[in-house]
C-alpha cells in the first residue's frame, strides 16, 4: 500500500523547538516525524471534536479585524508588528480576566488603543473600534470542505461530541447556524480546555483513558491537553490557527496515539 505523504504518524517531536523554529515546524512537519500505514481505527468510538477553524473558519474573520485596527490606528510611533503584538499581550490579560469571546476581544482592541495612545479613546473612536469586532459577529458560518459529508458518515460509526472553547452564548450560536447539530450526540462548550477540563469531559460522557480521541486544529488546546487527560488524538492544520493557539506538538505518551491529516475530510478513512 503507498503511504501517502499528507498521512503522518507521529510518534516523536523534538523537544525544546528554539523559538524562532515554532512558527515553521507550525507550518510543516518536522522532519524526524516518520511515516506508516494509516491506521484503521474500529467502529464505537468517542470523537471529541472541536469547532473553531476545524468544523468551520472563524480566526480569519479576527485577522480581517485585526488589520483593519491596525490601518485605522495607523501609528507613527509603532510598526504594525509592534501594534500585533501589544494586542496580543492585551489579549493574554483579557483572556484571563475575562474568558473568550467577542467582548473580550472588542475590550483587547480598546486597551491596546489606550496602551499606545496618550488619551484615552473618544467615543468616536470607541464606536469605530468596536463595528471591527462587530463585522465578526455578522459572519455567515463558512464551513471548512467536506465538514458536512465527513460528519454524517462519522457519525453512523462512532458517538461525536462537540468539543469548543468560549463564550457559551457565542459558540451556542455558531453551532445552531451551522445546521452540523443532528450529527452530535452531545455538546460541551468550556471556559478553557486543559488536561483537568477534559478529565471533567471524559468522566461527564463515561470515556475511558485511551479510549476516546480530540481532534482539532490547536496544539496549545485540542492536542497537547487532550494527551495529557489520556486521550488519543488527531492533530488538523489550519493555517491560519490564532498565534494564541500555537505550541509544539507534544509527542503522545505511551499507549496512546497522535495522528496528523491534513483536511477534516480524511477522518472517514481514520474512523
Ligand atoms: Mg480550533
């Protein structure tokens, strides 16, 4: 059987990537991965799946915005890449304080405007800033390709639950627009997703260590907890996953496994 190339089997990443290597292993895989068989993976299983930017596009519609504050802060002082990365400070402290969603980040863009002004922002400008964070609200829900296939032959084969981070009311939403719910048996919507949440997940639905498996495009939150909890795992590339969510990949602990595809609708030759 030819081994295709975009079927990646990890069992080993080098640890400790320098710093300035993480964003390019992001983008391909690093040479030490090796390749075998696509394994086959028996029907019953439990498939945590996550939504943003691995059901459908979401931080895209956030890089749009993202750019469009930056061209209307058009700062003499900083670099766009200076302004970049203020906002993400500003969204790290956001995020702790505040969780995820829309008004957190609509909060990050304020306090990052205040951080590099020397006043504090007019109304005027308060109501600009916030129509860049409002335009993501009215996005249609762009489903990535064969999302809509994959699932409904998925779930004649094994119990799928929707695994997402954020604000509740916002990925409630989402996830009803997406017309994606008659293939789930269940929804779990969490404030963080770390190796204590999908223990609390894992025990909720009565998922054994090693038995279920997280797919999803981050490393920082579908991956590397996941693993943690006892979870197999498969690992999508987006390449537009927010720089909040990059880490390296963790390589999978005994007895458990990590797989890398490269589209969502490869799962149905997986499970
Ligand atoms: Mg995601």
């Amino acid at each position: 059987m030819r081994i295709p190339d975009s079927c990646l089997f990890h069992t080993h990443f080098p640890p400790d990537l320098p710093l300035e290597m993480e964003a390019d292993h992001l983008r391909r895989p690093h040479p030490s991965t090796y390749h075998q068989n696509m394994p086959q993976i028996p029907a019953g299983q439990t498939l945590l799946i996550d939504a943003d930017d691995t059901l459908w596009e979401n931080n895209v519609y956030f890089e749009r915005a993202i750019a469009a504050f930056i061209g209307f802060l058009n700062h003499h002082e900083y670099s766009p890449a200076e302004v970049r990365a203020t906002l993400n400070a500003c969204e790290r402290d956001t995020i702790l304080a505040h969780g995820y969603g829309l008004n957190s980040f609509t909060r990050s863009l304020l306090d990052c405007y205040e951080r590099l002004g020397a006043s504090p922002v007019t109304a005027e400008h308060e109501n600009k800033i916030k129509s860049f964070a409002h335009a993501i609200a009215e996005q249609e829900i762009e489903l990535m390709p064969g999302v809509a296939e994959t699932l409904a032959a998925l779930a004649t084969r094994h119990r799928l639950i929707l695994m997402t981070k954020g604000n509740h009311a916002e990925q409630a939403d989402k996830f009803s627009r997406s017309g994606l719910a008659p293939h789930f048996a269940a929804i779990e919507i969490v404030a963080e997703k770390d190796a204590q949440t999908y223990a609390e997940v894992m025990e909720r639905h009565g998922l054994p260590s090693r038995k279920g498996w997280m797919i999803g495009n981050s490393p920082k939150s579908d991956i590397n907890p996941a693993l943690a909890a006892g979870l197999n795992a498969v690992f999508l590339f987006h390449k537009d996953t927010w720089v909040l969510e990059h880490a390296t990949l963790n390589s999978a602990p005994e007895g458990q496994q990590l797989i890398e595809l490269d589209g969502f609708s490869r799962l149905v030759e997986l499970f």
